[in-house]
C-alpha cells in the first residue's frame, strides 16, 4: 500500500519527465553541481541519449568555455539557498544555444536546473531590430526630402491645383513622420522594464503643458490638477501625456481647438485622469481595437500608434484606459492610475 510520500513522489516524478524543458537534479558537492537525475528533453537537447551522465559534474558537460566563471556564481548563490534566473549560453548536441535558465534550491546542498531553450526568439528579436532600424532611418532621410520639395513646391507656385496637391503631400508625408516618431518611442518604452513609485501629478502635467505649449502652433490648454495627488508610476507617464495632447491638437479640425487635462481622486486607491478635446472625436472601430482587444485586419487597423503607446505604458502600471466620444462632439481620454498617496 502506497504511503501518502510515496504518491507525491510519484507524481513529482512524473511532472520531472513530462516537462519538454530540460531539467536536470544535482547535489552540490564542493560547490560543484554533480548530477543525480535528468528528464528526457535534458538527454535530447544536450545529446546524451546513450550515454549516463549520473554522477557527472553538470558545468564540465554543458557550460561551454569562459562561462564557467560565471556557472559558479550561479552555483554558489544556490549553495546559500537563493534561486537563480538569467539568460545563458550553454553546449548542446547542436551547438551553442541561448537559454532561459532557472534554478531552486532544494534541502542542504540540492537544487533543480531548468534550461528553456530561447535561441529562436532571440534571433528573431536580433532580426526585427535590424528590420525596425533600417526602416525607420530610410524612412525619416526620405520623408525629409519630401517634406522640403513640397514645401519648395507649395512656395514657388500660383497654380491652385499644384499647390493643392503640394499641400496634400506635405500633410501624407507628416502623418508618415509623425508615424515614425512613435514607432521609435514604442521601441525604446516597450524596451525598458517598468519600476513605478510614487510620482507628484501635478509638476509633471505642469511641464507637459509648458512643452506642448513651446511646440503646437493653435489651441488651447488648460491644466486643472490637484496639488497633493501622487500615483504610482515612472517618467513614462509623461510620454503618455504629450501623446494625447500632442493628438488632440494636431488632429483637432476645430475654429478653436482646445484640450483640458484634470484629474480627480476616483476612490481611495485611483486617481482618474481626464483628458477633454473638442476635435472629430477617435473613431468607434479604433476605440474598439484598443480598449477591447477587438481583432485588427487590413480593414480595421486604426490610423496611428499614440493610443497604442498610452495603452501600453497605461498597463504596464496596472491602470486602465477609457475612450469615449460624446454625442455632441470631441473626445474624453480616462487614464485609471493606482493612488500613491501616503
């Protein structure tokens, strides 16, 4: 009859080799890993199918040269009960790979390795970096010699119908800047880890004012923020904010454009930022795409990035974003952050 111990031993067993990550038990002996017990997907993926490799010092048959160094700090952390977790290259059966690796520490001496192979990925994040890069910088040299043969063309003609067709380059080829301008930003913010901490509303809307201000030619701003709400969030918040004014304004087809930037205590643990503009208002399908993870196609894509940024950097500081269209006219950005107050 099997004892309570000898069921979960069972069971561990059974999760240890249905894992198609690699996964390797050792015991540090001298602070050297030794093997004890491997799954399948360790055998495949390291080549030793037929060959035992119990009792065989982990590092010596996997890390490749001038990463031992390395294996033993990770090694000696477990030594002293901490868990490990890093990017690392080791041997394999097809040469070096890139991997995921964790380890925990298990009892006096003990631990548990697991190696997720991420070689793929990560060449596929080398390759669309290269892509993004090359794009962006073709793009923006390109669209610079638009931008100024337009505006030479719009400067030295009468003729209505050239100047009109002048105008409507120049208005494409600022959209396609505009475009990847943001692109570049949603690249770097998307590429940064998100550490928030309580951040002052009102100093940074203040500044988000003065620089939106010294930039936009038409509209009016007007800022009505609270002096002691603080949320938790980071410098990101910012780009969020210049973002939707920067859109409001730009894309504000109004006699007198204008935006209203508020914010309120929502309850005790949100604070509500409200961001208020009097133009054509974000179409319904857009709204849809973003807030409601609503299927994007060739046909139902939305016309720019801005609220793609402010969604992300909004969820990357467990807030929420609204978007609404009032019936008569404009459109009502809430941003939902965690209250900081202390």
């Amino acid at each position: 009859m099997h004892t309570n111990q000898q069921t979960e031993d069972c069971c561990f067993k059974h999760l240890f080799e249905s894992l198609e990550d690699p996964v390797v038990k050792f015991e540090l002996v001298d602070g050297e890993p030794i093997i004890l017990d491997t799954n399948v997907a360790f055998s495949d993926t390291f080549g030793y199918r037929s060959v035992s490799v119990i009792d065989e010092p982990l590092n010596e048959l996997i890390v490749p040269p001038g990463k031992q160094r390395e294996a033993q700090q990770f090694d000696q952390r477990t030594e002293t009960g901490e868990s490990n977790a890093a990017v690392v290259e080791r041997m394999t059966e097809e040469g070096k790979r890139t991997f995921l690796y964790r380890s925990v520490p298990y009892k006096d001496r003990y631990g548990f390795a697991i190696y997720a192979d991420i070689t793929d990925e990560m060449q596929r994040e080398r390759h669309l970096d290269v892509l993004h890069r090359v794009l962006r910088h073709n793009l923006r040299n390109d669209l610079t010699v638009v931008l100024g043969m337009t505006t030479k063309i719009i400067e030295g003609t009468e003729e209505p119908e050239t100047k009109a067709a002048a105008m409507k380059i120049k208005q494409t080829a600022d959209k396609l800047s505009q475009l990847s301008d943001e692109a570049n930003t949603i690249q770097q913010v998307l590429g940064e880890t998100t550490v928030t901490r309580p951040l002052a509303l009102q100093p940074l809307v203040d500044d988000v004012q003065t620089d939106c201000e010294s930039r936009l030619d038409t509209g009016t701003l007007s800022v009505d923020v609270p002096a002691k709400l603080v949320v938790s969030a980071d410098d990101k918040l910012r780009i969020v904010l210049r973002s939707l004014i920067d859109n409001a304004i730009r894309h504000n087809d109004s006699t007198d454009p204008y935006v209203r930037v508020s914010a309120t205590k929502h309850d005790p643990t949100t604070i509500e930022l409200e961001i208020v503009d009097n133009g054509p208002g974000i179409p319904t399908t857009e709204q849809r795409i973003i807030t409601d993870d609503t299927k994007i196609t060739p046909l139902n894509h939305g016309s720019g990035l801005g609220l793609w940024l402010v969604k992300w950097i909004t969820d990357s500081y467990g807030g929420v974003l609204k978007i609404e269209t009032p019936e008569n006219g404009g459109s009502i950005v809430r941003l939902y952050l965690n209250s900081a107050d202390t």
